[in-house]
C-alpha cells in the first residue's frame, strides 16, 4: 500500500504541475540543478566557511558529521545554500532594484536555509541531543538574540563550553545569522522589519516545537504548516530588512512558496512519516477523526483510508493552487522581470528535486 | 552497469554498480546517467530482496548493502523495494550482533557445489561486511536506538584489535573495514574519542613517506591510500587532516594519463570453511578459485575509491583538483 501511496503522489504531482505548465522539463532542469550546485559549493567554501571558522568546517563537510542523516545533509549542502540564496536574492530583487545588497541577501538567507536544515535534522535524528540544545537555545534566547549584543556574547560561550559538534555547529550558525541581521538592521535603519523578522522566527520555533509534541487535531495543520512554511517568510523578511522598499505583493508570494513546498515535502514524506508518526498534512487531513498518531496495529487501516480518500489529490489541488498564484503574483509588470523569472526557476526546480 | 573482477562466478556486475555509485555520489558529471544506472540496479532486485555479485551468483548481504547505499542516494525506489532488502539484510544477522555476507537461506553452498559445513567462513560474521550492511539499514531508516544498530556497534566496537584497526575478510589490509567500521559507529553516536584516536593513530603510524599506505607492507596502493584518507576525514583534526591530505596527494600524483587508477590485488576470497584466514596465509595473486587475492581488471573499483576519497578532500577545500579550481565566492 505505501508503494500505491508513493506511486500515485508522483503521478499526481507531475500530472497536475505539466498540465498547469509548471513542470520542468528534465534537460532545463538538469543543466539548472548543476549550475545551483556550482553557485552552493562557492557558497560553501565562502561564506559558509567564514560562519563556522576551519575546524567546523571541516568537520560539516566529514562523513561524520549529523551522520545519522547518512548522506542527506553532506551531498546536500551546496544545493541547500543554493536555494537559500535563490529565495533570498529573488525576494530582494524583488523589493529593490538596485541590486546594493542582493549578495549579501543570498548569503545570509543561505546559511539561514542551511541553519533551518540542520536544526530539523537534529529534532528528526538526536533526540538525545534536543532537550540539551533546548538549554542554551530556545524562545526567551531568541527573542533576546535580536537586540541583545551580551546574549550573542554568552550563546558564544556555549559554543566553547559544547563538545557536541551538531550542537557546536548548529549554535555557531544561529550565531552568525543574527549578527548580520543586527549589523545589517542597524545599517539600513530597519529596526522595524528587524523585530518583524524578530517574531517570525520566534513563530517558527514555537511551530517546531510544538509538531513534536502531537499538537491536537484542530491545530495540527496549521502547526504543520507554519513549521513548514514559516522559514520562507523568514527569508522574505530577511531580504526585505535589506531593501530599500517594501512592495506589499511580496509577503503573500512568499506565503504560497511556502505553501507550496510545505506540501510538496509533505506528500513525498507520506510513507516515512507514517514509518516513524512524524506531522504530515496529508495524513492529518486522512485522520481527521482520529489522533494523527495511531498505534501500528491501525497503520494498515489508516493506510486504506488514505488510499480510498482523496486527501492526496486534495493536498495537490491546494499545492496547484498556491503554485498558480505565485504565478500570477510574478507575472505583475510592476515587479522586476528577471528576478520574477529567477524565483519562478527556483520554484520549479526544487519541487521537481524535492520529488526525486 | 559496471563490470569489474574477473572470478570463477565471471565479473560482478550488481556489487560493482552499487559501489561505484555509491563512492561516486558526491560528483557532478553531464555524462553520466546515473539515475539510469540506478533505475538499471533497481530492476536487478531479487526475489529473497537481496542483491548479488552479479546475477548468476546467489544474493549476498554485502552486495544488497551497496545496492541499498547506492539507491539511499536518489529518491526512485519505491518503499516496498527498500523494506524488502531491509528483511533480507536483517536475516543476515547473527547472534553476535554481526552480520554475515552468506545466510543459510542464500544457496551459497549449492552453487559452489560445496556441503553446507564447508561454507562455515562465508556464513560468518565480519566486521567489513557488518559495518557496511549497518550503514544500509540506518540509511533506509534504522533508528541509532534500535536493537540491531546497538548490537551491531557493540560487535564492531569489540573487534578493534589492539593496533586500532579492524581486520577483514574479504580485503587485504585493514584500511577499508578500519574505515567502514568507524564510519558506521560515528552513524550510530557510538564511536568513542579513544578508538577513534586509536585507529587514526594506526594510520598515521602506518602511512608511508610518499603519503601512500599498502595493503600489505608492499607499497603504496590506491585502494588502502583511498579508504585511509576517507577513515582520517571522518575525524578532520589538524593531525588527521594533514595526513589526508598527503595521501590525496599521492592519489593525484598517481592519476594515470587515461583517468584512471592502477589497481592492485586486494580482493581476498578466502576457502569458504576458512572463518579467520590468516593474513601470513599464501594467497595466490589474481588466480581464480579460493584462496586468491585479485584486483579489479578494468580498475573500475579502485577508481570509485579514489574519486570518493578525493571528492571528501575537495570538499573540505583540503587540496586543489587536476582540472578544477577551489571555488570561494567572489
């Protein structure tokens, strides 16, 4: 049955995105995916290299590094700090013409996307290591870190004091992050899309946090969804921080990217999230009468159900949807043309690598 | 599919493709079809769920392993295909923890035309077999916390030898298992920092003034030099790393014109009925039967092993590549 779920999520998907003309042909996208990779591995050995310093550096490029992943964060870092910097350059093209500070856009939305990445992949595969990071890292922290340059200082100090390099790693990038966004609301006078920013991010963790703990069923989507979602409105304000102005359209287009991908990523994570009872949107949207994490013994039925519902098709109408509106959103002529194309690229390029 | 080796069961068609494709993930190259290579691997499954050393030749858990590995590198693999090699793989297991290449299920016996008690060595655990078969299961999603991955790291972590290294089975040298076993128990968090420095002690200490390392006191081998360099990066220290990075050096310097990389013999088929072969035994170079240590003809294998090697170094920005550049952002 999860072989049927597999099956008809990649069929419906391509169907639907070919039909709505979003769907990437395979030698574009190819010759686009080896370009994003060119642009991440110079990311990586760049800016990525200035935020963790040699040693951990390094040490993110070993095999033994979040090792737990196996390969899924290694082979993927260039592509992720590509995205990252292809959201972050796209909404700040988007936003402000001149183009001053669109590199420093991407690279801090960059190893922001990387820090989101990392931070899911200790939630999903260290447990043990979660509740230790939620000692030196968690909202009070975070509401802090956007103002306060001494809780910078201390969160530096637990990077000395933290043997564990995930943690080290992860701590030193969340570190870097926000010293830029400091240096940078500070020299644009953007106190006001800082503290946006600000409350975004303390969202996003709240969201995080509460997935993990099988919200109740009438919150379950909308917590699924802003864990998802969120880091793409985050990047979105990150580059608004450093635009000289703040086109309204922007924010909603980001939403829809962020809905997009949200179920994208929720689709193709049906049968491992059955596997180990992680949140899923689709699922959810199966159970909806029942706790959405069910005991093995009813896997098999709420497999059925799932197969007999239209919860999938549902989930790729509204996928389909939030595509089509960010389509149109970046087909206004007020908004600046190549960056449009550039975020309409990105779209269908990493929906079509998320797929596999 | 590649096909390297030459044995008395032919060339090894499925155990080759797996690894190459595995060793090679890291590397971006417009000619090579390797979703096509995959999807070909894929078809290859058998019925037991398991994969062999070509299709001729009963399944093994070391060939599904690599299968596994090299399919866990793209999403084209429908789930069933993956719970399938994951039951074959854990019928593999043994009570020790450890995980052996033969079960009594495969047929091994039957196909060598041997009497099943003279199998008894290729029906046994190893640690170059279980570490691989263990990096497979979590990368289909074994838990660190599950029994199996326990009892697996609990094997490995019992059969360092005193000089740091692990011995293998079916390789000459310690420095492919040495290195699998600790990639396998840094997977797991189960790597203590005194075996860690004790087996890149071990490297270190056994690396030659060229940078290279031997498979067996010889000389310098590409294949011990590539899964030395890949054990050292798994703890990238400043001694470590220096070491590494020699030994991609040598790797380099020792490219020939065509792309390729000379091979030496190091696959070991011990007699079946041999569970500890001797490394002082009298192997028989590049002979078929038992008893023999061969090289990959084509060099096929040994490449793999170099490119992986050589791609971890590049990433970490260790060491510049014939034909390409360090890229830094501009």
């Amino acid at each position: 049955m999860l072989d049927e779920v597999w099956l008809r999520v990649r069929r419906g998907l391509v169907h639907r995105l070919e039909k709505s003309g979003q769907w990437m042909e395979h030698d574009a996208y190819a010759a686009f995916m080896r370009e994003r990779k060119t642009v991440g591995q110079a990311l990586s050995q760049g800016v990525l290299r200035e935020a963790l310093g040699e040693e951990d550096f390094c040490l993110i490029q070993s095999e033994s590094a979040y090792a737990r992943a196996c390969h899924r964060l290694s082979t993927r870092i260039p592509l992720i700090l590509s995205f990252g910097s292809e959201l972050g350059c796209s909404f700040y093209g988007l936003m402000d013409r001149t183009g001053q500070h669109a590199r420093r856009a991407g690279e801090i939305c960059a190893v922001f996307n990387l820090g989101i990445s990392i931070f899911d992949l200790v939630q999903d595969c260290y447990p043990e290591l979660v509740e230790e990071f939620a000692q030196c890292f968690h909202e009070q922290v975070l509401a802090e870190l956007a103002t306060d340059v001494s809780e910078t200082r201390r969160l530096e100090l637990r990077l000395t004091e933290n043997s564990q390099p995930e943690l080290r790693i992860l701590l030193r990038i969340i570190v870097w992050f926000h010293q830029r966004i400091r240096e940078a609301a500070k020299e644009e006078g953007a106190a006001d899309a800082q503290r946006c920013l600000a409350a975004l991010l303390r969202e996003a963790y709240r969201s995080e946090t509460e997935s993990r703990v099988a919200p109740a069923m009438e919150n379950a989507l909308e917590v699924s969804r802003a864990k998802s979602s969120l880091p793409f409105l985050i990047i979105c304000q990150t580059a608004r921080l450093l635009a000289k102005s703040a086109d309204g359209d922007v924010e909603p287009l980001a939403r829809h990217i962020g809905d997009v991908f949200w179920l994208v990523d929720d689709l193709v994570d049906i049968p491992a999230d059955f596997r180990d009872g992680a949140l899923n949107a689709v699922v959810i949207d199966t159970s909806a009468s029942s706790a959405w994490k069910r005991a093995s013994r009813e896997e098999y039925e709420a497999l059925a159900g799932l197969l007999r519902g239209a919860s999938i098709e549902r989930a790729i109408d509204r996928l389909d949807e939030n595509f089509r509106q960010a389509a149109r959103i970046l087909a206004d002529q007020r908004l600046d043309g190549e960056a449009a194309r550039r975020l309409r690229r990105v779209m269908a390029a990493y929906v079509r690598d998320w797929l596999g | 599919m590649w096909r390297d080796f030459d044995t008395l069961a032919g060339p090894s068609s499925e155990w080759v493709t797996g690894y190459v494709c595995y060793a090679t993930r890291l590397i971006e190259c417009a000619e090579f079809d390797r979703i096509g290579v995959l999807k070909t691997l894929l078809h290859r499954q058998r019925r037991t769920g398991g994969w062999g050393y070509n299709h001729a030749v009963p399944t093994d858990s070391d060939s599904t392993a690599w299968a596994v590995l090299a399919l866990s590198t793209a999403n084209i693999a429908r789930p069933s295909v993956l719970y399938r090699a994951r039951g074959y793989l854990v019928a593999h297991r043994q009570s020790s923890g450890g995980f052996a290449t033969y079960s009594d299920d495969d047929g091994i016996e039957r196909y060598i035309q041997a009497n099943a008690g003279l199998t008894a060595g290729w029906r046994s655990s190893h640690p170059c077999v279980t570490a691989v078969v263990l990096q497979a299961l979590m990368a289909v999603g074994e838990a660190a916390s599950a029994d199996l991955i326990c009892g697996g790291a609990r094997f490995l972590a019992e059969r360092q030898d005193d000089s740091g290294g692990w011995r293998a089975y079916w390789w000459k040298g310690h420095a492919y298992s040495t290195y699998h076993a600790l990639r396998f128990l840094a997977m797991a968090g189960a790597l203590p920092e005194s075996a860690a420095s004790k087996a890149c002690a071990l490297l270190e200490r056994t690396q030659a003034e060229d940078g290279s390392w031997s498979g067996d006191g010889s000389g310098g081998d590409v294949f011990a030099t590539s899964h030395a360099v890949l054990a050292l990066l798994l703890r990238p220290g400043v001694g470590g790393r220096a070491a590494a990075q020699r030994g991609a050096e040598w790797l380099l310097r020792n490219q020939e014109p065509g792309g390729r990389w000379p091979s030496a013999p190091m696959l070991r088929i011990p007699p079946p009925m041999a569970e500890n072969p001797d490394p002082a035994d009298s192997w028989r170079i590049d002979d078929r039967g038992t008893g023999v240590v061969v090289r990959d003809r084509a060099g096929i294998f040994t490449t793999a092993a170099s490119l992986w090697a050589l791609s971890v170094v590049d990433r970490m920005g260790l060491t510049g590549l014939a034909g390409t550049e360090r890229r830094r952002a501009s």
